[in-house]
C-alpha cells in the first residue's frame, strides 16, 4: 500500500521560521502604533515620521551591501559556495532596500527642502550604491562564464561606498540631517525609532535566509537538471 502522507519536513515549516515570522506580525501591528503617538517634530510636524521608515531602511541597505561585500571578498578568495549564496542574497536586499530609501527619502525631502532632490553627498553615494547593485544583478545573470566573480567585484566596489555615505554629511558641507540626529532624538521618539530598526532588522534576516535557501536550491537544480541532460533522459 502506497503511504501518501507528507513528511513532517515537507508538511511543516521550521519552527524557527514560523517563530520569527509570529514576531513580525506582531511587530508590524504594533510598530505604527507607537509611531503614531510619537510627539510631532515641530517644524515637519506629522511628515517627519517618514523618518521611522526611512532611516531603517537606509540602514539596511548599507548593512545589505557590506554583507555582499565581505561575503564576495571570500568567495574570491576561496570559491565558497555558500559565500556567493549569502553574497547574491544580500545584495537583492541591498537593492530593494535601497529603492526604499530613494523613494522615501525625496517624499520627506519635498516637505523638508521644498524639492524632490538635491545633488547633495548623502543623496548621491547613497544613489550609486544602489546602481552598483543593480549592476551587480545584471553582471551576475548576463555576465557569461564569469559572471559571478565580475558581480563579486562589483560587490566589492559597492560595499566601499558604505563608510562613504555615512562619513559624508561629516566631511562635505550637506543639507542633509547629520549623523548627530539619533542620539539627540526627543525621548519621546525614541521607542519608535528603536522598536522600528529592530523590526526592520529582524525583517532583514528573515529575507536573507529565505534568499539563501532558494539559491541553494537554485543551484541544485541546475546541477539536477544538466545531470540529466547529459544522461539523456530530458530526450523527446
């Protein structure tokens, strides 16, 4: 008799998993809750609180990036596999985390500065950190027998500009908030801020395993799938 029921691996998601994605949902209902009654800034007013949003964000995409970076730097230097798996990972949130902060950071800026953008420092290396990561993903699908060791270059030019963005509003004369703004934010707004980095955070990690998994198992396909072709048995 033929035994038709699922194992308990396949039937069932990690417990870890379904753990972490249980404090995300709890996280999401309670985080704009706490944004919400966060004390108005006086000169934005109610605008300001892209700030809950943006910061994170931004933050995450130069964490996304420097993971990529340190992640390709051992993958060229030792072919790990699982280095190129963290390393595309990272890079995809990089990239998506970073449109997050490029859109939300021009709505903020209207109210602020009165203009979408501004070829400020802050905004500029922030931009070509996320073009070098979208350079990253077209050179890692379109770059030919070596396109992962060109996108891992790339990787390593893109995690470069990490120290450059945050160090710039420092260096260079900008109109955009300094670094300054965290640890002087009213102590009203700071259960907010911290509740939200921790949840984009946790978020982060979340994305960064599952990515993982499925170019594992990305790979393994492929390696299944020429395996059998050169068996023949992908044959009409």
């Amino acid at each position: 008799m033929t035994n038709n029921a699922s194992s308990p691996h396949s039937a069932s998601l990690p417990m870890g998993l379904l753990a972490t994605s249980l404090i995300l949902a709890v996280g999401f209902a309670l985080v704009p809750q706490l944004i919400l009654s966060a004390p108005n800034e006086p000169t934005m007013g109610f605008v300001q609180r892209i700030f809950y949003f943006h910061v994170p964000v931004a933050w995450l995409a130069m964490l996304g990036a420097l993971t990529a970076g340190v992640a390709s730097a051992v993958y060229l230097s030792s072919n790990s596999e699982t280095a190129d798996e963290i390393a595309a990972s990272a890079a995809e949130l990089a990239v998506v985390f970073g449109l997050c902060a490029i859109v939300s950071g021009p709505l903020w800026a209207r109210k602020a500065w009165g203009v979408f953008w501004q070829w400020d420092v802050r905004l500029t290396t922030t931009a070509l950190l996320w073009i070098i990561f979208v350079a990253y993903l077209f050179a890692r699908r379109y770059g030919g027998p070596g396109a992962r060791r060109l996108a891992a270059g790339l990787a390593l030019f893109g995690a470069a500009d990490v120290p450059l963005i945050y160090i710039s509003v420092s260096i260079w004369r900008t109109i955009h908030p300094k670094t300054s703004v965290v640890p002087t934010l009213d102590r009203g707004m700071r259960p907010a801020f911290w509740a939200a980095m921790l949840l984009f955070s946790v978020l982060f990690f979340v994305l960064l395993g599952m990515r993982r998994r499925l170019e594992r198992l990305r790979k393994q396909f492929n390696t299944l799938y020429l395996d059998a072709d050169e068996a023949g048995l992908l044959d009409d």
